[in-house]
C-alpha cells in the first residue's frame, strides 16, 4: 500500500471517529452547548483539557522552534507548563465555584456591569481569533504534505472538518471529540519519538535518550552542539538571548495561560468545585505525556537533518541533490522546504551564513542552500526523516490534526459562546428563547470558522509564535481582571473596565508598531527587531508590560472611586471561602 493511500485511510478513520462522537453527543440545549450539563467526569475532563491545551503549537511546531533555537526556546515549554498550573491552582476552583458558563459572564456579573462584559466579550475575540489562526495555519501544513494538496485547500478541509463537529455539539460534543483526539495525538507523538531515540541512543525512552549517548559514544548533546558550531550556528544548550526578554516572555506565557478563555470554560464542565481541581491535576498529567518528550523530539530531529546532509561527517562531502531522500522531495512540493544550488556544484551545502565555517571557504561555497525550512514541518516530517514505517508517518499526521483541530474546536466554542450568550443573550436580546440563542451560538461559530480559515491563509509566523502573541493578549487584559475579581473584594467596575481597556490597548499598539496589522505585510511603523524593541522586549514578551499596567491603572481608578458594593464583596469573598471557616477558632 503506497503511502498516501495509508494516510487518507488513519486520517479519515480518525476523521470519522470526531465526527461520530459529535452526532451522538449532539447538544440538545444551552446547557450542553456551552458546559455540557456540568455532567463530564474529572479524568475525561483532564483528558479534554488537555487536548484543548496542546494545540498545533504545542504538537507541530513547538519541537521545530526549540530544535532551530535550542535551549531559548525552552521558554514555550517552562511558560505554558508553569501557567497551567498558575490557571489550576489560582483560578479555576474558584471560577468553577462562581457557576457561570463564560469568561465574559464571570466578568460581567462579578463586576456588576455591562460595559464589563462587552469589554471582555471583545478581548475574548481578539485573543480567541488570533489564538484559532494558529490552528487552521498548522492543519493546513498537516494536510499539504499529507494529502498531497496545498495549504489552502488543507485549510478548507479542516474547516470543514470542525464545522462538522463543533457546530453540531457544542460543548458536549467537543469534550469528547477532545478525549478521542487525546488519545491519537498521545499515540502520533509518542510511537516516533520512541523509535528515534532507539535508533540514535538505544534508549527506550526519549526523556532518557537526550541525555544519553549516541552512536559516536559521545553524549548527544554534547555531539549536536559540536556539529553545530562547525557549521556556524549558535550552541544549542547555552543562553544566548536577552535575559529580561526571556524572563518576561516565559511570564507572558505564564499569565496569559492563566487568562485564555477557552482553557477555562472546560472547568465549567464538571459537578463540583472538588472535580475541577481533581480535572486540572489530571490534566497537567496528560500534558507531561508529551511536553516531557518535545525537547528529545527536537534535538534528535536537528541531529538527524545535519547527519542527512552529512552523511560522511561534517569533513566529508555533503549530499547531492541527486541522491536526496525521498522526504526531502515531499516537503519541497509543498512550498515549506526549499533548496538553491548556489555555486552549482550539486551539493547541499548547509551552514550559517553570518557566521560561515573555514569549510565554507576551503570548499569554494556560496552560502546555506537550505533557503526555506517552515519550523512547523520538523515534527510532522521527523519519523520521514528517520525513515520510520509508512503506518508512523501516517499516525503523526492524525495526530498533528487532532492536536490542531482539537484546540480550534474549543477556541470557536469560547467564540461562539461570547457572542450568543455574554452579548446577544445578556445585552442585545434578553428575551431570546433557548433555541434562538442555540441558533447564534451556531450561526456565530460558523462565522468564526470562515474569518479564521480567511485569515490563516496568510498566518503571522509560525504556529507557535502566532500563538505566543494570542497568549500576550489574553496576558494584558484578561488575566489581570479575573484576578482582580476573586482576589480584590473592594474592586469595582470602573477600575476593571480601565484596567482591561489599558492593557489590551498598550499590547495591540505595542504589537501593530513591530509586527504591523498581522496580515498587511509592511503595516508595521518600526521594523521588527531587537534594536527598535523597547528595552530590548519583544512584542510577544511584551503582554507582561501591559498586564502591569492594567493593574495600575485598575486600582488608581478604584483609589478614586467608590469600591465595589457591599453585596458584591460578600459574594466575592463566598467564592474564596467557604461558609463556616474560621468558625473552630472563633471560640
């Protein structure tokens, strides 16, 4: 069996699967659209969320970016890992506790105002669609390569695709469409890394195998930062960036983890307050499965290309465009792998052009020919570039899709849910009946399907750093206002509207000045570069900044204005503790 027909058939198992889940779990009114009548069980529940929280930044492209960096880029991993945890242990008890179904409806309620809610009904979208671009941009990569089309079409078929089961379930269907999806994505990313870390260390285990020894007898990343820094490049286990700039890129990470709306509302699923932290331990769990991996996946992968390229040693003559693997060729049809033969000598010659080798020189080269490597590809092309089995390459592009549809899918939810419920239920039309407003919710999520297909077809950057910017967003304006609302008894309307406003408008102005409007090439008033940053922070970094000034701004408006009413601080203070502590010591 040749290996598209292999692909089409576990990609359109899996396909089939979501989508059956989605008709029998069919959502039959609000409750199940939006919270899935608070019936999941906890372990399903943390499986949900954790194929909400590993999207294709996390499955396709977070190993390229660290394998193409190094440890820089462990930032991705040390943010998003430490903001679940931020999120499970912070806020989502006590959210779950509040019982509402959406982040805007928290808001809006515990702020006792309108204006609150519209605010965060429009901070949800913009992080909400930026965040979903990411998603369709890495689906589509998947589907390029593996069903031989363009990312385009790959685009639209994956719109398609959840359309199909979004649509159709809402929350009840997602949640365990999202379990499904765990399972592959787990499997995908697993069974390849296993095999490569055998093949290159003969450890079972790639979490061991990267600190291991590689058939040079030399412990492997001591061998990769060797090659490395023959051909050019930066070590890959040493800091080189600006330190302020990492620290607040990984807080920015951190905060806005803890502010994404979409991560939150699947801790409105559960029974009770206990299930949602039992969920977000059970959760962080399933995350580890894989997060523990990416770093192996990455190095082994840059050592597999620079050992393709040279397969005679860095000394030896490198490869011939003749002699290319067959993976090679796959990826240069879909546009996201590129070679130029420079001097015309036939060969690949890979190197860092800044800072070119004396083997450059002696060898009469004109530069890296390796013109064009999309960070997304690494993971989706590691078992190709290992030469694994046909029946592995087709696993990890089910996989890389469910990791990329699975997150979409509760994205459009969070979405959907914002604009049928938090400002057509609660704003514009407060009588709408239960099945007008299912009716928006569905109509909406469709729209959302289309704006954020349109828009992925020109994506900012990469998957991971297009999500890095939805997750500064959701750091500058959501995260400090939900804080503010159970930690803050006396924070009143005003301030959380000021705040949010501040916050949310400094990180899209700071954004826009360096990265322009995303899809406008040349909109940017600076160019974006380490120079122009102010203070050396990068726009993605940058959320921190913002929330900072979100919560100044919040409390000199509150220090100038009335506090939050009395009622409002009681029952803010009957989320934090519950009736009757303190009583034992009262005597």
């Amino acid at each position: 069996m040749d290996q598209f027909t292999l692909n089409l058939i576990v990609v359109g198992a899996s396909f089939a699967l979501y989508i059956g889940i989605a008709i029998w779990a069919r959502a039959g009114s609000t409750s199940e659209f939006y919270a899935a009548n608070r019936g999941v069980h906890p372990v399903l529940n943390g499986m949900a969320t954790a194929a909400d929280w590993m999207s294709a930044a996390s499955f396709i492209s977070m190993a390229g970016i660290i394998a193409f960096v190094g440890y820089d880029n462990s930032t991705y991993l040390m943010g998003w890992t430490g903001g679940y945890v931020l999120l499970a242990l912070l806020l989502a008890p006590y959210l779950r506790k509040f019982g509402r179904f959406t982040v805007p409806d928290f808001i809006g309620d515990r702020f006792y105002s309108q204006t609150a809610r519209i605010v965060a009904v429009i901070a949800l979208l913009v992080i909400s669609i930026t965040y979903v671009i990411g998603q369709m941009a890495g689906a589509g990569v998947a589907f390029s390569r593996f069903l031989e089309v363009s990312s385009s079409t790959g685009l639209w078929i994956a719109s398609a695709v959840v359309f199909c089961y979004a649509v159709l379930g809402g929350m009840k269907g997602i949640t365990y469409t999202q379990v499904a999806q765990y399972c592959v994505l787990i499997v995908a990313y697993t069974i390849p890394a296993i095999f490569i870390s055998l093949q290159l260390t003969g450890s079972f285990l790639p979490q061991i195998g990267l600190f291991s020894n590689d058939a040079s007898g030399a412990p492997l990343l001591a061998n990769l930062d060797g090659l490395l820094t023959d051909l050019g490049f930066r070590t890959y286990t040493e800091h080189h960036a600006n330190t302020l700039d990492m620290v607040l890129f990984t807080m920015a990470l951190m905060i806005g983890t803890a502010g994404l709306p979409h991560v939150i509302i699947r801790f409105f699923t559960v029974p009770k307050v206990s299930d949602a932290r039992a969920s977000a331990g059970w959760a962080l769990v399933f995350i580890a499965l894989l997060y523990t991996v990416a770093p192996a996946v990455g190095a082994m992968a840059r050592l597999n290309i620079i050992n393709t390229i040279y397969p005679n040693g860095i000394d030896g003559t490198p490869l011939a465009y003749a002699d290319q693997p067959q993976w090679m060729t796959n990826w240069e049809n879909t546009g996201l792998l590129a070679f130029e033969d420079k001097n015309g000598d036939g060969l690949i010659q890979y190197y860092n052009d800044a800072n070119a080798p004396a083997i450059a020189a002696e060898s009469g080269w004109a530069g890296n020919e390796m013109t064009t490597f999309n960070r997304d590809i690494l993971v989706l092309a590691n078992p190709e570039i290992a030469g694994l089995p046909g029946w592995v390459i087709a696993l990890i592009a089910a996989g890389g899709l469910a990791a990329a549809l699975s997150t979409a899918a509760g994205l459009l939810l969070a979405i959907s849910s914002a604009v049928s419920h938090d400002l057509i239920k609660s704003v514009l039309n407060p009588g709408i009946s239960e099945k007008g407003e299912m009716l928006a919710a569905r109509i909406s999520m469709a729209i959302a399907i289309l704006i954020a297909t349109i828009l992925g077809l020109n994506p900012p950057g990469f998957a991971a750093q297009v999500v890095a910017i939805a997750f500064g967003l959701a750091a500058a304006s959501l995260f400090p206002t939900i804080m503010m609302g159970i930690f803050s008894k006396s924070m009143n309307s005003t301030g959380a509207v000021a705040g949010m406003l501040t916050g949310l408008v400094v990180e899209m102005v700071y954004i826009f000045t360096y990265l322009g409007w995303f899809f406008i090439p040349g909109t940017n008033t600076l160019p974006n570069t380490a120079d122009n940053w102010l203070f050396g922070i990068q726009p993605a970094s940058f959320g921190v900044v913002a929330a900072i000034l979100n919560f100044i701004v919040a409390y000199v408006v509150l220090a100038m204005t009335k506090p939050a009413p009395k009622e409002i601080q009681e029952l803010v203070e009957s989320i934090r503790v519950p009736r009757g502590a303190g009583a034992a010591q009262s005597h």
